[in-house]
C-alpha cells in the first residue's frame, strides 16, 4: 500500500483502455505500482476499477492505485464501485475532483468521500485512501485531518523547482507518504503545454536547456531531467514518484530502459 513507507517508489500513471484488452499484462515486470486514471479530458475509457481488478487477476504482481473521481458520481454510486473493487482484491484508492467542463455537475465533495470511505474502514476489508494536494501546507493539513493516508502532489517537469515547492508543504517525520508527480520535459512546446493544464511552472533555464537539440538527443536529455527531478524529490522527502504524460507504449517499451535509475 501507498501509506506504508516500503522504500523508494517509481509509479506509473495509466490510462484504461478504450475497448478490453490485455495489454495491462505488458506492465510487469518493469512496473509494481500503477495509478489508474479515470476518464481524464472527459475521453471515455474502461472503468479503473474494473480495469484494476482484472490487473489483480491476471498480475497479481502489479499494484493499482484507482483514481476515484467525484465529477459526475454521488457517493452511493462510488462507495458501490468501491466495495466491488475490494472483492476483486483493489486497496488503493486516490480521491479527485476530476476534470471540471461545464457539461458535468459536481454529484459529490472530494472531502466528503474521503470521510465516508475512511469510516468504511472500519467495516470493510483493509484499503487505503489518497489525495492530491497543492504546495500549500494549510491544505495538506486540511487534508490530513479529513483522513487522507497517502498524497500526489505536483507535477513537475523542472528539478529546479522541486525543493522550494515540496518545502512549502513542511513535512514532518509522522506525516502520510508524498509522491510527487513527474512530467519527463520532451521539449519547449511540450513544457507550456503541461505548464497550460496546471503543472507548475519551470524555469526558463529548463526551456533553454532543451532548446535547439535533434528530437533524439533531447528526448534522452529530458529522461536524464526526469532522473534528476527524482533524485531532488527523494531528497527533499518524497516517499516516490509517479511517472505522467506518456503513453501507454511509452510506459512499457520506453521508460522502463530510457529512465535510469537514481
């Protein structure tokens, strides 16, 4: 589980499938851990939990994270999905507000669907449950004391970014793991596009860097960013990392090999 503090961890962000496949058994053995999303940009995809359960039939090995989002559900229909992940062996959930667009009505407060599952905890088989948070530490408290046991926070695509925001949160010995999100900066376009939906601002010196280089060559320097991203964010205590913005292909074929370890 995420709350347990096992080391250093490297996840990987997934996307469900449009249409079932079988492809979830290509992620191991390069990956233990995996955050499964669920319907980002409003793109209509396999359900996570569904999906995750059959992760943990057919790999047993491989440990989903589902993301629960609140956008569009009230907190019977999430407390079900719930309860039919945890038959299927799921344990690990992340609560999200979810993608706003103005065709979708808010069903359900995040911070009320953490309180009701960590009362659940009591009466059903063990899981756990996360949040995402700011560089705001009146939040990450805030969320504590609802009862958030891991967090997300970020993400990323600069390492000269990462110590002053995690310091901003100020963690303590006894606080829940924090992993931070982690966007690999394959170029100057790809940075202000992840900079436009909400990653925190890099610097101009990481635009700089990858200016002017083949696609090849700053392709491998933004892997040898990542590294360093991961390095700084263990380092600034960081229980891990979770790996955002590729593609399924990339996740299994490329990172696993392009990502060095730290």
């Amino acid at each position: 589980m995420l709350r347990v503090d096992r080391g250093w961890l490297r996840i990987a962000e997934v996307n469900p499938p449009e249409l079932p496949d079988a492809r979830h058994r290509s992620l191991y053995p390069a990956w233990s851990h995996v955050l499964i999303t669920d319907n980002v940009f409003g793109r209509i995809r396999l359900s996570p939990y569904a999906f995750s359960a059959r992760i943990t039939h057919d790999v047993p090995e491989l440990h989903p994270t589902v993301v629960v989002s609140t956008r569009d559900r009230n907190i019977l229909a999430i407390e079900s999905e719930v309860r039919g992940a945890l038959m299927n062996g799921v344990d690990s959930f992340l609560v999200v507000i979810g993608d706003t667009v103005p065709h979708i009505d808010h069903m359900a407060h995040h911070y009320e669907i953490v309180e009701h599952l960590t009362m659940l905890q009591q009466h059903l088989p063990a899981f756990e449950v996360g949040m995402p948070t700011r560089f705001r530490e009146w939040q990450f408290r805030r969320r504590i004391e609802v009862g958030a046991q891991f967090f997300v926070t970020g993400p990323v695509l600069d390492p000269d970014v990462v110590e002053e925001n995690l310091a901003r949160l100020r963690l303590r010995a006894d606080d829940p793991p924090v992993y931070l999100m982690v966007i690999p900066p394959f170029s100057p376009d790809w940075v202000e596009r992840m900079e436009s939906m909400g990653s925190v601002p890099s610097r101009d010196s990481l635009k700089a860097r990858l200016e002017g280089l083949d696609s090849d060559v700053m392709r491998k320097t933004a892997w040898e960013i990542t590294a360093e991203i991961e390095g700084r964010a263990r380092d600034a205590g960081c229980a891990g990392v979770v790996l955002m913005g590729l593609k399924f292909d990339s996740v299994v074929d490329e990172a696993p090999t392009a990502w060095a370890p730290i």
